[in-house]
C-alpha cells in the first residue's frame, strides 16, 4: 500500500499540534470529528473500535482526559 504525505506525518504533526495552543488543537479535533460524521453509524462505530486497539498510553490519557472535561462542560 502506497501512503500519502499525509499518512507519513501524521504523528510528527500531532506532536507539533500538541504544542501548539487551544485553536489549533481544536480545530485538529474538530476536522476529524467532521470527517469521521461522514461514516455510517456501524463503520463509525467499527472504525472507533480499530482506531482504539491502535492508541498508545499517551493518546489513551489525552482522549479519556479530554472526555472527562466534555462531560463536566455539558453537565
């Protein structure tokens, strides 16, 4: 399988978002949030579970982190 620019540089571009401030990492978020409603609820869902067995303990804290504080904010 060929990969793109794209898929290459993902994790080095994820650690440059990482220190970049709350707008770019938000909108990092927010372009994968908008891409992954694309899915039909069964791939999402199926999608979701792959993306999950492939995360690191770092990316775990962050995503488990990051709900903790959405679910306090829509309380």
């Amino acid at each position: 399988m060929i990969k793109t620019s794209i898929e290459k540089l993902s994790e080095p571009i994820g650690f440059d978002i990482a220190n970049s401030d709350d707008n770019v990492q938000s909108d990092l978020l927010n372009g994968l949030g908008r891409g992954f409603k694309m899915y039909q609820e069964r791939d999402f869902e199926l999608q979701l579970s792959y993306l999950s067995q492939k995360l690191n303990k770092d990316a775990e804290k962050l995503i488990l982190g990051l709900a903790e504080f959405i679910n306090l904010k829509n309380k």
